[in-house]
C-alpha cells in the first residue's frame, strides 16, 4: 500500500501519517525500489488501533506505551492487568473531571439564561452583584459603602466582579441584603449624603461629624463583615479600585472615608481579638 491508500483506508491525512512517523509512533517502512513506501496490513492495523485509543481521549504521548503495553500483554497472555488498565484509569478520572466541568457550565448557562447571572461575569458573583442592583433598585442610589467597596462606576464594579474572592463577595452580597432587612437604607443614604456633600476645604467639625455618623451605622452592620477581608494587607486590584474611586472625590470626602474606614478596621480588629464583638468604646 501506498501512504495515500492507507492513509485513506484509516481516515487520516497523509499529513497526519508523516507527524506519527516523525513522532515514532507508526513504524516506517523502508522505501521499495521505485522510491515509494509499501506498507503492510500490519501498519493499517497500528494505525487503527491509534485512532481508537485517540477516540477514547488518550493523547499521543500516552497512545504509544499503551499499544506496547497492550502487545506485551497479549504476547504474555495476560488478561489486560498492567500498565494499560493504569493508564485506562488515569483517563477515566480525566473524562469524569471534565464530565463535571462541562455539567457545572450547563448548570451556569441554564441559570444565566433564566437570568441569574450576566455570560461575561464569574457565577460565583451573582448574587452579590443581585444584592447590588436589588438595593439601587430600592434605595435610588449607591452610597459610600458600595463605592468603597467597588467603586462607583461600572468598570470598577465589573472588575470587583471578577477579582473579588468568594468571601469577599459573600461579604458584598450580606451587607446589601441586611441594610434594607434591618430598616437602615435612611440612614444609609444620610451617611453618604454627608460623605458626598463635603466641601474641599470642609472643616475639622464637619469632617468628624460625617466620620462619626458612618462609623455608627457600620456598627449595626459589623456582623455582615469578615475580619479576615478587613485585616490582611490590601491587595492589588484594590488599590486599584480605590484610585478609581478617589478620582471622583475631593480631599475632604477621601480624607473623611479614609478616616472611617481606618477607625473601623481598628474595630474589627478589636472584635477579632475578643471574639466577634466590637467594643462601644474606640480603639
């Protein structure tokens, strides 16, 4: 046979018949006389014994000791336990685990298309960006807890979206639910309305003013919040969002946020050293 007719016989390119030459996988045969190669029914047998275990899902690298070992143990008489039953193992673990994955994307597309979730953001924040757009529905507006958080504008909020962690999200997703369950949105959008109307040169007592209100109405809420997001070192992607979130603000309004929120870490490590509670009392 000529490479054209195996190749054809087999339902591969020649192309493909020269790479498994060039790889050592299918034996090549000594050119005749006329300059050709003859190939046996020997090599249509390898060749096809090739596109079986690739069917299967075994990779090239893998088909070649699983066809020696395969002829091993039938020279042997084994009935098939070896290097090949490891190997059919190994692959059977590999197809279940992407079995899974591929289960786990149906599962997130039947939800996204029943509108739970958006195709180009993480499943894992649904419902925290839910919880968002739940209470800007409600509360006609965003406020300076969700801008410290993720920003306060779309870019910011999709990339909150797709680098927060789980916990970080989860965090998002228990705040925003509990500010309308326990009846503070009021207090809420007062805090923000002190925060967003500081003037640039804002003084000392109107700064504090604002600082104090925010720091009691994160007490009420101190429970939504997890010790550990609040006292490791910042990451990356948030000092990013931060300078994208500062960019819209002047130095009263950033130096009263950065006041707040570094009083109220005080607390949370506070809480964390005597075991969940925030004392009434400043750090």
């Amino acid at each position: 046979m000529k490479s054209s007719e195996l190749a054809r016989m087999a339902g591969v390119s020649v192309r493909t018949l020269r790479h498994y030459h060039a790889i050592g996988l299918l034996p090549e045969p000594p050119r005749g006389e006329n300059g050709y190669r003859d190939y046996e029914p020997t090599h249509l047998l390898r060749l096809l014994r090739i596109r079986q275990l690739a069917s299967l899902g075994f990779s090239l690298e893998q088909i070649g000791p699983m066809l020696q070992d395969l002829d091993a143990e039938r020279a042997e008489g084994d009935e098939r336990r070896g290097e090949s039953d490891r190997l059919l193992d190994d692959l059977d673990r590999q197809l279940q685990e992407q079995i899974t994955q591929l289960e786990r994307q149906r599962e997130l597309i039947v939800r996204i298309r029943s509108g739970q979730g958006e195709p180009d953001y993480p499943a894992r924040a649904a419902h925290a960006l839910q919880a968002i757009e739940d209470f800007e529905r409600t509360s006609h507006g965003q406020g300076f807890l969700l801008c410290a958080l993720t920003g306060n504008d779309k870019t910011a909020m999709g990339v909150a979206a797709h680098l927060y962690s789980v916990d970080e999200l989860a965090e998002i997703e228990r705040i925003f639910h509990a500010i309308p369950e326990r009846g503070l949105t009021q207090e809420y959008l007062h805090v923000s309305r002190l925060m967003d109307t500081l003037p640039a040169h804002a003084s000392t007592e109107r700064r504090e003013a604002a600082i104090e209100a925010g720091l009691s109405f994160l007490e009420k809420i101190d429970d939504c919040f997890d010790v550990r997001n609040w006292l490791r070192p910042d990451k990356d992607y948030e000092l990013v969002l931060e300078n994208m979130a500062s960019a819209h603000y002047n130095d009263a309004q950033i130096a009263a946020s950065d006041e707040l929120f570094t009083r109220f870490t005080r607390r949370m490590a506070e809480r964390a050293e005597h075991g969940g509670c925030i004392s009434s009392t400043e750090a």
